[in-house]
C-alpha cells in the first residue's frame, strides 16, 4: 500500500528554482508540534476513558479503542520529524528510528481509513439490520477483524521501512523524510495507484454505501421509531465527521499524492509550476497527519456512550476517593478524642 517517502519533504527537479526548505521547515515543525500536542491530549484523555471502562464493552469500544493506540503511537514519532526541520533538514538519532518514523505516520493514516471503514460498518447493520446484527457483531469478532487490519496495513505498508537515512553530499548533512530520485517515479507511479485504490478509494465507498443505507433507513423510520434518536443521532454526527476527516486529510493527500507522481514524470514543467506543486506537498502532508486530531471527535459525538463511560469514571473516581476519606476520618476522630483525654488529666 505505500512506497518509499514521497511527499514527506520535497527537493527540486531543478538548480535554477528557489528552494523551499524555509517555508517546509517552518511549516512541518509547526503544525506537527500543534499535532503532537492535540493528539497527545485528546487520544491519551480517550484511551484512558476507554480501558478503565473496559467492562463496559461493545464492538465499537474495541474499535475506538484500536483507533487510539495507532494515533498515540503516531504522534509520539512526530518530536523526531520536529526536531529533524527545526535542525533545517539535518538527522541525528539514527537510521532505525528515521525508518520507524516515516514507517508509522503512514500506517496510522491507513489504518485510521480501515478502522472508520469498519466503524461505519458496525453502525450500519446495527440501524439497517438490527436483528441480524446482534448475532453477526460480537467483541470477539471485532478484535478479530482488528488483528486483522493491523496485519495488513503493517504488512502492506512495509515499502516504508525501506528508505532511511542517507547522507546528502551537497548540504554536508545526514538526511531523513526526503523523496525519491527521479529515476525512481516510474515505478512509484503504478506502487500509488495501487495504495490509492486499496488503501482509499475502496474503504471510502464502503464508507459512503453505509452512510447512505443510513440515512435511509432512518428516514424511512416511522414516527414511534423516531423518537428513540440514541442510535440515529450516534450515527449522524459519525457521518458527518468522518466525512469532515475524509475531505480534509485524506482525500487532499492522494489527489495531491497522484498528481505529483504524475508532474515529477513530466520534463515540461516549469519553475513556478515546481514552487507550488512542492508547497502543496508540505500543506497536504500534514492535513494527512492532523487525522489524529480528529479522532478524538469520533469518539466523544459518536462513540457508543462514550460521554455514559466518561461520567461513569468520574463518578467511580469520586466514590474511590470518599471512600479514602471515610476510612481517614475515624483516625481522625480518635487521635481527635485521645488530645481530649491528655488535656482532661
């Protein structure tokens, strides 16, 4: 499903155009500091709610759950890109971690798509076919089909792992993140239609014949059913930010992906048309990275009680800490009555 490191940094076709490391290290240093942050914060805050309400399990908790974990060990490989473009382009921790770094954002990416794919699936038979989805929809076969995306997206976006670290003789410095030669495109090409039909376009229709089987079986719902929104409204605000995730961070990364492989095979092209097809493969690459970000919306709009799981661990929290107080007091009351006594003799 991928290739060697194509969009993270861009060098160009040509001496005579002006680089653009200025805007690429500015830019990835900071939207991938701010996608740290974001998604440090927001997945770390829901995968606590998650496992400490772990008893209250469902299918979709095991998905979210999942989701989590790949965005968590996403961000967590972002300070080494941070560092890499604030030090202007120069690697310094080492072959093995470039290639985890570049390794991991692209398996998070792929597996965000499969693990919406399956979410929306899930949401689907439990409103059109409810009957039948308490039999065909378990946790079992949930973490099953959960070991089974991360095996292949681990295993299909291994191209990854390939490219490292390599030293780059003009600038004197140990690079990491940067593309392919231009011998190379060729090749790249038919490796991005592939990954570009796998990896998005076939998990995206799923995703769009499901919304559409909801909506309208929730239109067609007659008013009694209506009134029992849990379940439609759940899955309505799940269309609509998954959609939001698609338009946003990945639909603009592969349209942009395929149109770049497309004009580094071309020898027409011209200075500014170079300029801006390289700064468009910085903004797109991390809109693909801030998916991690949106994540944590999925699950407090539209996870299976979430926000019911959230209070409820505020609430074990609050009893788990009158119940320390309670067993403090009576200490409290003694010493309290023994300082009486010695004052008493």
């Amino acid at each position: 499903m991928g290739h060697p490191n194509l969009t993270d940094s861009v060098e160009s076709n040509s001496t005579d155009c002006p680089s653009i490391d200025d805007f690429r290290n500015q830019v990835y240093s900071t939207s991938y500091s701010l996608i740290t942050v974001l998604g440090l914060v927001g997945n770390g805050f829901a995968l606590v709610v998650l496992i400490r309400t772990y008893r209250q399990g469902s299918p979709f908790h095991v998905y979210m759950l999942n989701l989590a974990v790949s965005d968590l060990l996403c961000v967590m490989t972002l300070p080494l890109r941070v560092h890499y473009y604030v030090a202007k382009g120069r690697w310094d921790h080492g072959d093995f971690l470039c290639r985890i770094s570049s390794y991991a954002l692209y398996v998070n990416l792929y597996c965000s798509i499969y693990f919406m794919a399956v979410m929306s699936v899930t949401r689907f038979l439990a409103i059109v076919y409810p009957v039948q989805n308490l039999r065909l929809v378990t946790e079992n076969r949930a973490r099953l089909v959960c070991v089974a995306v991360w095996v292949f997206i681990c295993l299909s976006s291994s191209p990854f792992l390939m490219s490292g670290q390599h030293f780059d003789s003009v600038t004197n410095k140990t690079k990491c993140f940067e593309p392919p030669r231009r011998q190379g495109v060729r090749k790249l090409v038919m490796l991005n239609y592939l990954s570009l039909v796998i990896g998005f376009v076939m998990p995206f229709l799923v995703i769009l014949v499901c919304y559409a089987g909801i909506v309208r079986t929730l239109l067609s719902r007659t008013s009694a059913a209506r009134r029992q929104r849990g379940t439609g409204t759940r899955a309505i605000r799940m269309i609509v930010i998954v959609l939001l995730t698609f338009l946003i961070s990945f639909m603009p990364y592969h349209v942009q992906r395929t149109i770049h492989l497309n004009f580094l095979s071309r020898g027409d092209t011209t200075c500014s048309e170079k300029i801006a097809m390289q700064k468009s493969v910085v903004v797109t690459l991390c809109l693909a990275a801030a998916n991690s970000c949106f994540d944590p919306l999925l699950y407090f709009f539209s996870g299976e009680g979430f926000r019911s799981r959230l209070s409820s661990l505020r609430q074990s929290m609050k009893n788990s800490t009158l119940r320390r107080i309670g067993r403090v007091k009576p200490a409290t009351g003694s010493e309290s009555g023994e300082n009486h006594q010695l004052k008493a003799t």
